[in-house]
C-alpha cells in the first residue's frame, strides 16, 4: 500500500478556507467594490484557492487511482468518484431548488444538465441560476474523464530524470500556451476559469507530481522541504501581487494556471513527513478540516445569510465574519460524518459487492492478528 499524505488534506482545506475567505470580502463588504480598496483586490486569493485545488485533485487522483484506471479497473473507480461527489452534490442542488422556486421553468430545461453533472462542459446559457458553486463539481468530473485516457502515459514515467523534464517541459509549455492567449485576448470567459478544458492543465500537473513521487517515493530532505515551501509562496505572492497590480484585464491572468506552478511547489514541500509543512498541515484539526473540505465549500455561502452585511463598525462585521467562519467550519464537520461519509460507503457497498465482501475479511484478519490501525485517508 502507498503511503498516506495527511498533509495533502490539510492543504485541501487551505484551498477551502482561500474561497470562503474571498467570498466572505465579497459578502460582508460590498461597497467596497470598485473602490480600488487593497482589501477588496485581496478576494482574487480564491482563484489561488481553486487553482491549488485542482492541482491536488490531479495529485491524489493519480496517486490513489492511477493503478487502477491502468488496470482497467473503471466501474471501480468511477463508482469511487461518484459515491464521493454525488450524495453532497444532490442534496446542495435540492436545496437550491426549493429555495428558488420562482426559476423552477428554468430548471427543468436545465436539468439533464445539472443531473449528470455536466453543466459546465460547454458554455450552458443559466447553467449558474441554481448551483452557482456546482461548476467546479462538474470540471471535475469532467477531468475524471480527460485523465483516464492519460493515465497510461503517465505510469510510463518511470526514471527520475525523465519525470523532471517532463514537468519542467509541461510547465513551460502551459504557461507558454497561455501567456499566448492572454495576449490574444482569449483569456476569459466561461472556458478559461470554469471549464475542463483550461483547468486540465492544473489537473495534469498534479497528476505528473504523483508519478514523480511515485517513482522518487517522496524522498526530499528536510532542508529541500523548506526550500520548497519558500518557493511556493514566494511564486504564489508574486503573481497575486503582480494580477492585482494591473489592469481589470491582467487580473484575468489569476483564472487559470498562474498559481498553479506555486500550488505545485507546495506539494512537494510536504512530501517530508518531518518537515515543518507537513507536520502543520498534516495536523488532526486541519486534517480533520481538510476533510471536510467539500461540505465546507458548499455550505459556507449560506451560513454567510445567517448574518446580514452591515457598513460602519469595522469590529461588527469583522464579528460576522469570524462568527460565520465559525458556524461553517463546525457544520461542515458535522455534515461530513454524518451525511457524506454514511453514503459514500453506502453507495460503494451496494455497487461493490465483492469489494465489501473483501473488506469485512481483511478486518477479521487485522483483528484475529491483533493489529487494527488504519492510516489516514488522502483521498479527495
């Protein structure tokens, strides 16, 4: 068995916390828009927080699942996806319903869309009037789709050597693809930030990063760890500076991939066990937090209408703020075990048969051999 990465986790739950914190500038301080208030500029750190995830999603899905999908082993694996991502998403979309009826026409011309996950795989008119958070749900399972396919030439990678020049080449190939379009003019829109198409760059080089930590096995020192964590944020602070010091059009730069080199040098950074990063990330609260990161992400924005947007006291809506952090924090918590997790293993028992059957033995056998430890999940 691979070894866990707890560190990832509690990463998974910085990228969350980057989203609600811009969210939360957005809410809270609305006349503060177009003020050119550096406080206000400061929410583009959810494109951070989106780019960072969709690189440790390519990570993990590579890491967990690429012998599998090269084995052919799909129902496996999509089932594993869908138990993952379906439950929470269908009860979010069913309270989105009832909470807009007056749209109710609108959705059922979009609801094959919205039911399959799709309404972000082209340019769906309203695909946003219900689910506005859904679309990186349906990018990533369109990623899903684009990584299988890939996955084979992926676990070829077996040489040090050839997994660093194919990152350094990927890196400078993307970056190159889309610092062209930027100067064409057609870097924005629906297809650079919400789409599979542009994000399956974040995702590629996350998944590039797991074979190389595969075939490295991880192994960094403590003082590369260090090196790395400089240089992730060190990379991340300087193209937030250099996106929010320019032009509303530069600021679309911060969409897709700019981060994404940054978010990279992160992953590494925790690769060592004992390093710093990894000992903080890799902690119980935010291990904890991290897993519960996807309840977190949907449920933050209606915690946010708990408490309504005041001006004056600086102090009162920093209250709100803190307060609404607090109260979406512990939900999401609460939702996780006692939603997601209940029907995530719902869903893979009734579709797996067999594989529970396997499951329930292997436990017998860990308990007759006196040893039930279980390492920590990394999975997304």
């Amino acid at each position: 068995m691979r070894p866990q990465l707890p560190a990832l986790t509690g990463l998974r739950f910085i990228a969350a916390l980057l989203v609600m914190y811009a969210h939360s500038i957005c809410y809270y301080l609305p006349e503060l828009r177009g003020t050119g208030s550096p406080l206000y500029d400061s929410f583009v750190v959810a494109h951070v927080g989106m780019t960072l995830f969709f690189v440790l999603s390519g990570f993990v899905i590579h890491y967990n699942y690429g012998p599998k999908v090269v084995a052919g082993r799909l129902r496996e694996f999509f089932c594993a996806r869908v138990a993952r991502l379906y439950p929470l998403y269908l009860l979010f979309l069913a309270a989105a319903v009832i909470r807009k009826p007056a749209a109710g026409e609108g959705y059922w011309q979009l609801a094959p869309a919205y039911l399959t996950l799709t309404q972000n795989w082209w340019p769906v008119a309203g695909a946003d009037i219900y689910f506005a958070a859904a679309w990186s749900i349906s990018t990533e399972l369109g990623l899903y789709l684009l990584y299988v396919p890939a996955a084979v030439a992926l676990v070829r990678l077996r040489s040090e050597a050839t997994c660093r020049t194919v990152i350094a080449v990927y890196v400078a190939a993307a970056s190159a693809l889309f610092a062209g379009l930027y100067a064409a003019g057609l870097f924005d829109g629906w297809w650079v930030y919400k789409s599979p198409y542009a994000r399956v760059a974040e995702f590629g080089l996350g998944a590039l990063l797991a074979q190389y930590f595969v075939v490295t096995k991880g192994d960094i020192s403590q003082a590369a760890a260090r090196r790395w964590s400089l240089v992730g944020v060190g990379l991340l602070t300087g193209a937030a500076a250099f996106v929010v010091a320019g032009s509303s059009t530069r600021q679309t730069l911060g969409y897709c991939w700019t981060y994404a080199p940054g978010a990279a040098a992160l992953i590494v950074a925790v690769w060592n066990a004992r390093s710093f990063a990894a000992r903080t990330l890799g902690s119980r609260p935010l291990v904890l937090l991290g897993e519960a990161s996807y309840s977190l992400y949907f449920l933050h924005t209606g915690v946010f209408h708990l408490f309504a947007p005041t001006s004056g006291s600086g102090l009162v809506t920093l209250s709100k703020i803190a307060a609404s952090w607090l109260i979406a924090c512990a939900s999401s918590i609460v939702l996780y075990h006692v939603y997601e997790v209940p029907l995530r293993n719902l869903i893979r028992r009734r579709r797996e048969p067999g594989a529970w059957s396997r499951e329930l033995r292997a436990k017998n056998r860990e308990i007759l051999s006196g040893s039930t430890f279980q390492a920590p999940s990394s999975s997304l």
